[in-house]
C-alpha cells in the first residue's frame, strides 16, 4: 500500500534503535517517514562517564515528565513536527505517550495510530497504552498478548515479534586485527543486568575465553568474578557484527521477563552469521528451527554440555548459523513485520500467528 502521505514514527532515534530501523526500512519499502525523537539522546561512548551522563539525562528527564511543562513541551513538539505534512499513519515504539498525546496525534492527523512495544513486560511500566485511544497494539510476548486479549476484548492487539535490519544486520568483512579483537569461545553483547552477571557468573569454571560486549555495570554491581569478560564497551553495526560472526557461540541468555517472547538478539545474531544459543520459550519453534538453525537450552547443565558439543564440531556450528543466516533474512526482518502491520491496520488482518497453546 504506497501513498503520498508520510507515515509519523514515535520513538528514539539513537544508533541501531528499534525506531531508527522502522524508519529504515519503511524508507525501502518506498514510504515517506517523519521522526520524532522521544525523551533524551543517549551518548554511546566508551567508558563510565558516558554511562554516568546518560544515567543523569534519564533522571533529569524523568523528574519533569509528569509535569504541566512537560506535557506542553510534547503537545508544541508534536504540533510542529505534523504541521503542513499528511500522515497516514502514526507508530508509537514504546509507551512514550500519555493518554491525551495519543488523542491529540489522532485529532491533527485524522490517521490510525498504533503502538508497536517492543520490550518484555516487566518493563511496562505504567502502561499507559491500556488508557489510550490506539488503534491497533503489537506485543512481542505471546503470552501477554493473549492475557490482553482476555482482558480487553474490545481492543485490537496483536502478537508481532522483533526482528533483524539487513541494511545494517548483515556479514561484515574482517580486517587486520579484528579476529584478535573479537575471536573468542562464547561472546554476548547488551546491557549488563544483574540477570546477565548472575548467569555469567556460572560459567567461569569452564575457563573459556568469554567476552561480554555493553556499557560497564552499574556501581552496586558485584562483577569481581566476571570482570576478565568485561569488555566494558558498547558494540554496533560492524563491531556487533564482527563480535558475533567471530565467536564461537553468541550465547543469548534471555532475561527472565520475557515470558514467551524473544529479544531482538535473537533476531540479530543469526542475520549478523552467528551461532546462535538461546534460553528454550515457548513459541521459540514457531520463529526457529531448533537444531537447525538455532540452540535452545532448557538449563545450565543442559547449555555446558552443549558449549562442550559443539566447541568441538566446528562444522556443525558453521551449517547451523548459515541456515539461521538464511532465515532471519528470509521471514524476520523489519520489512516482512511492517507489511503484517500495515496490512493488520488497513486490511483489518490479523498479525504474525500466535503459537498453540
């Protein structure tokens, strides 16, 4: 469905951010895009100061936003940014807005809005999307997307995973250097939540090169006994890519929020070419094959003897991160998730299938 109108993306656009990837990739599927930054910009630098700062700018941020100011601030803000442009349509890529901002994006509009909430959900906070007058809500969790439906029966919401970007998710070639850089058994990159450190902790007894990629950990973090992984530095497009084809295996140990869902990672590392270890979620086969073209693990014990496997059967770990190469190229990128959710806003189709029960 291609129009002159422009489509309205809400979010945060910092470097790889899920907002940053919509509008990408909407722009290659030939639609206009406008952006509106929502919140602070993040700086992503080595170091602790930058980890500091941005810290700072969430605090001060947060400290004004349920405020008359604030709420006036975005009202301007949104006014401006649709002023003498058509929107078709607007994508919330969190739950950034309050109630009224919604309202008030579909009365200058007069176009669908819809959220796209790309995070597990124990990061809903205060859920204001459930007060707000969206049109249509995608979750990536199968499980709270069925619990919503339950409970709210006269709101449309659906199930759409996260996905990959191949502009940007893709092989990188290796230079001098890189290999010594990033050639390791297992690497992993994301933030450092104390989830991470927890589960990292466990594998220190195998005495295997590791490297944990993302900002330091925060001062009440203990990581005496990870602290040879840190590599305290936040990776991206071709670092993030190198990291993850080097490695042996990209271990994607999933925070314990997400129910039924999958991170973006999971998505990431298969398109970036690399071998893929993920906490077994129901749903997981519906996105995967297991075995094929990902490992899933159902507990520690069962991870360490797969680290054991297939750090010895380098063949193996080359079929299976090509096969998930190809499908994460093939069935989970941002173009093939936006088309379900255009045609689920404007054709009143469902969107990506939910898993059995």
């Amino acid at each position: 469905m291609k129009t002159d109108k422009q489509i309205l993306v809400i979010g945060k656009f910092d470097k790889e951010s899920f907002a940053s990837h919509i509008v990408q990739s909407l722009q290659q599927m030939g639609y206009s895009t406008l952006q509106f930054h929502y919140g602070v910009h993040y700086l992503h630098k080595k170091g602790k100061l930058a980890f500091t700062y941005n810290k700072f700018q969430l605090l001060l941020d947060g400290f004004f936003w349920n405020t008359a100011y604030h709420e006036k601030k975005v009202q301007r803000r949104l006014e401006q940014a649709i002023k003498g442009n058509e929107v078709m349509m607007t994508i919330v890529t969190h739950d950034f807005l309050k109630p009224a901002e919604v309202e008030l994006l579909k009365n200058l509009t007069n176009a669908p809005v819809v959220l796209w909430f790309p995070d597990a959900l124990v990061n809903m906070a205060r859920h204001m999307f459930l007060n707000a007058p969206f049109d249509v809500m995608f979750f990536k969790d199968p499980f709270l997307v069925k619990r919503l439906q339950s409970d709210f029966p006269n709101k449309k919401i659906l199930y759409l995973p996260e996905c990959c970007n191949p502009i940007v998710h893709k092989l990188y070639s290796a230079a001098n250097g890189d290999a010594q850089r990033f050639a390791c058994d297992i690497t992993t990159a994301g933030n450092l939540y104390a989830n991470r450190v927890a589960f990292f902790e466990q594998l220190v007894d195998m005495n295997l090169d590791i490297r944990i990629w993302g900002n330091p950990g925060s001062r009440w973090m203990k990581l005496k006994n990870i602290d040879p992984f840190l590599r305290k530095e936040y990776v991206m497009e071709r670092d993030k890519g190198l990291a993850f084809q080097l490695a042996k295996i990209v271990l994607n140990n999933l925070h314990p929020g997400e129910v039924a869902g999958i991170n973006c990672r999971a998505f990431e590392i298969p398109a970036m070419g690399g071998f893929q270890m993920i906490n077994w979620r129901d749903g997981l086969e519906d996105l995967f094959e297991i075995g094929k073209e990902i490992i899933a693990f159902h507990s520690l014990s069962e991870l360490k003897e797969q680290i054991h496997y297939y750090l010895r059967h380098e063949d193996q770990r080359r079929a299976i991160a090509e096969a998930g190469y190809r499908r994460a190229h093939a069935d989970h990128t941002y173009t093939k998730r936006l088309e379900v959710l255009i045609d689920a806003v404007y054709k009143n189709k469902g969107g990506f299938r939910l898993p059995k029960d």
